[in-house]
C-alpha cells in the first residue's frame, strides 16, 4: 500500500489549489473561516462558480459531464477546497440524487435533470426521514397512489410527511422515498420519486432550533400530483437506490477534509483564550489531532486500493462513524477552550462583521455549533445501526 501522492497527484493539487484560490470569494471564505451564517445566495454562488468550471459535479464521469477524476483526485480537490474556506457543497443533487439518476435513471431523466443540478442552478432537497421513519427507513408511511387523471394520463398521487428536510426551505425539487405498496417485506414496497417542491400540496413548515436558526424543516404533501416518469428505475424497487444513495452520503458526512480546516480553528481558539499552553488541555488536541490523521489514513487507504484496482472493504459505515465522532469531539474541544464565551450569540452583530482580536472564540456561533453537530452520530444511519453492519459485514 503506497499513500505517497505522484508528481502528477501533486501538480494537480497545485492547479486545483490556484485556481480556488483564484475564484474563491473572499468574504465567503471569511464566512467559513469565521463560521459565520451562509446564506442561500451564498452556497448558491459557490455552486455555480463550480459549475462554470464543471467541477460541480467533480464526482462525476466524462458521459455526464464531470471532469472524470480518480479517488485521489476527487480527494485531493476536496481538500484544498476545505482548507481555502471554499462553502461545502450542498450534497443533495451533485453527490447524492446525481448518482442515483446515472445509474438507474432513463436517458431522457439524465438529459433532464443532471444539467441542472451540474450548473448549480437548481437546488434539490432530500425527502427520506419520516416522524417515525429515521434510522428506519424501511417503515416509511408516505403514500404515492397511481392513478389515470382525464387529461394528464398517469401520476402518483402523493400524501404524507417528512421531517428534517435539511434546507427544504430553499429546495425547488426533492427526491423522495414514497411506499407504493404494502405486501411483502417493507423493503419491497418502496420507490423513488422526484417531485418539483413547486406543486400543488407541498408545504414546508421550518423546525426553529435553539440557536434560532432556521436549517431543517417538515415537507408535507397532500395530494400532490407527480408525473409516472418522474419515478426512478422500477416501482417498489426504491430500497435499492436508497441504499446506493445513502453509501455516497455517509461518505461524504465523514469529511475529513473539514476537520482537518476545524483541528486549526480549536488551535486557534485555544491561543487566543489562553488555555493552548495547558498541557492536559493540549493532550486532548493531540489525541484529536491522531484521530483526524488516522481517519485521513483511512480515507487514503481506500483510494489506494481502489486506484491498484483491489476490491476494497465497503467501509462507507466505518467512515461515516469516525467522522461523525471526530465532529462533535473537535465542537467539544472548543466549547471547553471558549468557557463562558462560547455561550453568547448575537447573529446581528456577526452579520454587521464585527471582528477583532477575540472574534474568532467570542463572535462566532460556537454554541449552536456543538449542539448543531450531536445530529451527526444520528443522520444518515445512527451510528449504532452503522456498527452492527460493519460488525456483520467483518464477522459474517
């Protein structure tokens, strides 16, 4: 296993570098330096700006419209664009429903729906979790009924719920997981469909969380008519997409690219607040810091193999689990290093850009923050579901 990156490797970190550098704007990188509040306008800027590139959809293949990139290429654009303050990228339609449709989707699906979501221009949300369909999934209760209507031949009448729909306030389409049926297992009974958040019937209601921002929501549909192709793949077959999904998502959720950019921030905070030179309080930011090197090996051991052509242990879950401990750790870490500083948030005086010496541990949200990123050891499979899949997949 060699984790040396090639001269080649390393010139195309040095391009991608530049040119994020380069297009990056600076107040956004400020932004997520600070972590300041993201609006729309700016994930959505960020978006297009890759998209202009073609580097939105940097997962994808040449056939789509992706730059074709390898594991390690992937890996390294998403680390310089960490390290720069670049936003994230919203997930849902470039890593998430993207994939989905490429693989299962109809040709005309593709040539409908993936040059938007490439281009930034169209904003998707993700409709899986249900008020009593989390980590369950299989239990969903929302309902797509088709029928024949005069004059529009065959739709999905859709009824039902979804819950913690991340940004649904912004979304103009979703992709759900409807139950078209109800015999056999529940596994059996699922589909995928794609509805434009514009029709008749939908209605987003926001979640307030305790910081008073405004990040999830509840989506309800009622009656709301969607088009038969409009479906992904085959009727009830949905759990197989959903799967394929969900393995790009808690990839994606272990981001180690961000906790490496978050390691300085603790760092940083910890100086100005005096506490870096306590030695047992720099104990904790060293095991911290072995961790996130360890998940980066991790990472960097899958793409070796994958790059050698090996088949390597699907460890989706494995990532997804340290990633999401390594998060809520570092939030930890930095609340400790803040003390009675890390409690005020006052967003009017972060939105008028109110900085100084302290601003980093003083001004910025590291409140909410902690309690914002406990839902990582939950979302996209608890943890505790993710354990018992790689201790079956590891011991049969």
């Amino acid at each position: 296993m060699d984790l040396a990156f090639t001269p080649e490797e390393q010139q195309f970190r040095a391009e991608v570098r530049a040119w994020v550098r380069a297009h990056l704007p600076a107040e956004l990188a400020h932004k997520v330096h600070n972590a300041l509040h993201l609006t729309r306008d700016d994930m959505q800027a960020w978006a297009k700006i890759l998209g202009k590139k073609g580097w939105l959809g940097y997962g994808w293949p040449t056939e789509f419209g992706g730059p074709g990139w390898t594991s390690v290429q992937k890996h390294l654009f998403e680390e310089e664009c960490a390290l720069a303050g670049a936003p994230r990228i919203v997930p849902f339609g470039p890593v998430m429903v993207a994939p989905v449709i490429m693989a299962f989707g109809t040709p005309e699906q593709q040539q409908r729906f993936l040059p938007g979501i490439a281009s930034g221009e169209v904003w998707w949300s993700q409709g899986y979790s249900e008020p009593g369909s989390g980590s369950d999934l299989a239990s969903v209760k929302t309902r797509a009924e088709r029928k024949t209507l005069p004059g529009q031949g065959e739709v999905y009448i859709v009824n039902g719920q979804k819950t913690w729909t991340t940004l649904g306030q912004y979304g103009e389409w979703i992709f759900c997981l409807v139950r078209t049926s109800t015999e056999g297992k529940p596994q059996t009974g699922i589909s995928f469909l794609l509805i434009d958040m514009k029709s008749p019937g939908v209605t987003v209601r926001p979640i307030v969380m305790l910081d008073g921002g405004h990040e999830v929501n509840e989506v309800f549909f009622d009656n709301v008519e969607v088009p038969v192709n409009n479906l992904i793949g085959q009727e009830n077959k949905g759990w197989t997409y959903a799967k394929h999904l969900l393995s790009h998502e808690r990839t994606n959720i272990a981001d180690v690219n961000r906790s490496k950019r978050e390691l300085e921030r603790l760092k940083k905070i910890a100086q100005l607040e005096g506490v870096y030179n306590d030695t047992r309080f720099r104990d904790e930011i060293a095991k911290l810091e072995v961790d996130v090197v360890a998940l980066e090996m991790l990472v960097l051991r899958v793409l070796a193999a994958e790059k050698s052509g090996k088949q390597s242990l699907d460890i989706a879950g494995l990532l997804k689990i340290r990633g999401s401990e390594i998060q809520q750790r570092y939030a930890e870490l930095m609340m400790l290093a803040a003390g009675p500083a890390a409690l005020p948030l006052i967003r009017e005086a972060m939105e008028a850009g109110w900085q100084g010496d302290q601003a980093v541990a003083r001004c910025a949200p590291l409140t909410p923050t902690y309690f914002n990123l406990r839902k990582t050891t939950i979302y996209g499979g608890s943890n505790e579901v993710q354990r018992n899949i790689v201790a079956q997949f590891v011991l049969g």
